[in-house]
C-alpha cells in the first residue's frame, strides 16, 4: 500500500474529510436548538432556558473550535496533495470553497466572537441576533462546500479553454441538482446528529436526577420529536442521489470523447480496497438507517412512560440507558453515506472530464507517506481531543461548561498583579 502514492492520497482524503464532516455536523444540528431555545428565553425573560443556552452553547463552541482547525488543516492538505484538480478547475471548483472560507472563517468566527464575549454586555436582541448570523453563516458554509462537491459529481457552468474550465454560469454551478439534493440530506442529517447528542446528554444527567432547570427534560423532548419526524426525509434526499449515479453530467464531452470516457472506465478496475470500503459503506448505512427508523417511536414509548414510571427510578435509568449510545448510528450513516457516495464517482475525479489519478500531485511513495502520516495522524489528535472535551463538559452539566454562569456566591476573582518598574 505504501508503495503507491494515489491510494494513500485517496485514503488520506477520505480519512480527514469524515473526520472534519464529523464535526461539522455536530456544529449544524446544535446551531438552531440552540437559536431557538435564546429566542424563546429572550421573549420570556427565562432565565433556566438562559442556562440551556449556556451549556448547549459551551458545547457547540468546543466542537467549533475544533472544526476550524481541521478545517485549515483540510484546506492545506486538499491545495497539497490534488494539484492536478486545481490546475484544471482552479476557476470553478476553487471558487465555492474560497467562499466557504469567508463565510465560515471570517464571518462566522466574528459574530460567534460577539455571542461569546456579549453575555451581559449587549443587548439581548443584538446577542441573540449574533448567534443568528453565526446559525445562518454556519448553514451557508456547508452549501458552498455542497456546490464545490456537486461540481464534482455533476460538473456545470464552464467552458473549456486550453485545457483550463473558466467559469461561464455562477448560477448553474449554484443551483446544481447535485448540491442541492446533497444540501437538503446533509443538513436533515446533521439535524438528527444533534438530535441524539442532545439525547445521549439529556439521559445521561436524567439518570442521575440532575435537572433542576429542565433542561435536559426539555432535550429529551426535543429529540423524541426530532426523531419521530426526519428520519424519512433524510432517507427520501439520500435515495434522490441515486439517480445521478452512471448520469453523463451535461458538459460530458467538453474533455473526452464518449469512446474515450467509455474506455477509461471500462480500464478502471477499482481494486479490492475501493469495491470493499463501497460495498461495506452501504451495508453500513442501510444498517444504521434501519435502526434509526425504529428509534424515534420508541423514544416516544418511553418519553410516554417516563411521568407514570417516577416511583420506579430504576426502570427509568434502564429505559434511559441505550439512548447513551444512540450519537453513534447517525455518525456512522452518515460517514458511510459519504464513502457510498464518493467511491461511485470513482474512477473520475470530477466526472468525464479530470480522472482521479490525474487530478493528485505527482509525489513520490516516500513524500505520499510522510503526508498520509501527518495529516491522519493530525486529524486522530484533533478527533480525540475534542471527544475528550466534550463528553467531559457534557457531564459537567450546566454549572460546569465553558459558558456556565459564574454563581454569585462564587469568591471574587483575584486582581491582576500591577508591575511597576
């Protein structure tokens, strides 16, 4: 394996994309829970949904945080190691992305600054119209990463000129079926993946009786409806991407010639690993989606049981006790959906006009190695890192995460030492 620098560049890529996807998906589902719930303590004065605020919102940043930095990470190792998809489509595929890096490190990182350091320093409306933008930029980063992937798998809007694809039609590459069905099952998706982290936390601090502000009352709601009502829809835009699978895009034949794309893809074998890691992704993602289908309905059995089950606390905790694990099954169908998804674009890497082995850096095995070896072993630290983190917050509870309220009993901090000279 080490002697081939085009498989461990596709494995490199595809080990850090699910690692920072990981991430962002958190960062979207959290976003409008956590945006509803200040909407709703700002027009009520509520201070306990404040609190809910708070320590949702502490874990948000964490993740967050984390994400820009695989994010950077992610930007330089795609610049590095895939020179020939820059060379070629630098003025198509490279634009969404340079958005999305406005968008995300710029914009969002600006007003989430705001949100962060405004708590009893701004207004309430302008601290909950901080957090507003942070949700909408958060939201619009993801569809620009959706239109440069969609220009992979169904390239639009250019002309090619010299062997170089100029953008002719920003809002074809905009409006690209490919992104837009995309857009809609990553963010209903990312939405269940908030959904049952917010659930695995809630059933964490309810087996202990630890809510003395309702917050986690409220998750568990929360979640039960959430699951009750998107597994469908994430199941319905994932099947609609199906249909552009063996789809010739519209710009076929710009590049190659229908008896050349035939013949590059009649000589693409694939290799073992390649038809392994798609048929396994998909045995994965069906598996998991199947679960998830189940899932929402008896959440709602037990949400039913809970209040007439008070006098027994130990079937409570036994009830509550799988939902721990339940952040898993949306994780995993959504990597595996992922690895389906990319592996059947394959052998192309932007489809019938840029081939995989032609749009990766010429890199010899040594330097393949090296980079393979420092990019996934950045994004292993970067992942258990923040796991660590966040599963310590969430069990620290309201009082204990990055935001928490300081307690008014608490001593006064001590003052800066003054140097004089």
């Amino acid at each position: 394996m080490f002697e081939d620098p085009l498989l461990l560049a596709r494995l490199q890529f595809a080990l850090t994309a699910a690692t920072h996807f990981m991430f962002v998906t958190l960062t979207l589902g959290l976003a409008p829970y956590i945006l509803v719930t200040q909407l709703i303590a700002t027009l009520r004065g509520d201070r306990r949904r404040m609190a809910a605020v708070r320590f949702w919102g502490g874990l948000y940043l964490v993740n967050y945080g984390m994400g820009v930095l695989s994010g950077l990470v992610m930007e330089l190792q795609l610049a590095v190691n895939w020179n020939g998809l820059h060379e070629m489509f630098g003025y198509s595929f490279a634009a969404p992305l340079a958005l999305e890096t406005m968008t995300a490190f710029f914009v969002e990182s600006t007003f989430l600054g705001l949100w962060i350091f405004g708590w009893d320093r701004m207004g309430r409306w302008a601290h909950l119209g901080c957090f507003a933008v942070v949700t909408a930029t958060a939201y619009l980063s993801a569809w620009w990463v959706l239109v440069a992937n969609g220009f992979l798998r169904n390239p639009v809007g250019f002309e090619m000129v010299d062997g170089v694809a100029h953008l002719t039609d920003p809002v074809a590459l905009m409006t690209n079926s490919a992104a837009l069905v995309a857009f809609l099952h990553i963010i209903t998706g990312a939405l269940l993946v908030g959904a049952l982290v917010i659930a695995a936390t809630s059933a964490y601090h309810l087996r202990r009786a630890d809510d003395p502000d309702g917050i986690f009352r409220r998750g568990a709601v929360f979640a039960t409806v959430l699951m009750c009502l998107l597994p469908i829809p994430v199941a319905a835009f994932g099947g609609m991407q199906f249909d552009l699978f063996g789809t010739a895009p519209p710009t076929s034949g710009l590049t190659y010639t229908a008896g050349e794309i035939e013949a590059i893809e009649e000589a693409a074998s694939g290799g073992a690993l390649l038809t392994s890691a798609n048929t396994g992704s998909e045995v994965l993602m069906v598996t998991m989606w199947a679960l998830m289908f189940f899932l929402g309905p008896l959440m709602l059995v037990g949400l039913l049981l809970y209040r007439p089950l008070r006098r027994l606390p130990g079937l409570r905790r036994l009830l509550l006790a799988p939902l721990l694990v339940t952040p898993f099954l949306p994780y995993a169908a959504s990597v595996a959906g992922w690895v389906f998804r990319e592996t059947n674009r394959q052998p192309w890497a932007v489809v019938h006009h840029l081939t995989t082995a032609d749009a990766v850096t010429p890199l010899s095995p040594g330097a393949a190695a090296v980079s393979f070896s420092f990019f996934t072993g950045a994004f292993a630290v970067l992942a258990v890192v923040t796991c660590w983190l966040l599963v310590r917050f969430a069990r620290r509870g309201p009082r204990g995460g990055p935001l928490a309220e300081r307690p008014a009993d608490a001593p006064e901090r001590p003052t800066a030492p003054v140097h004089s000279f």
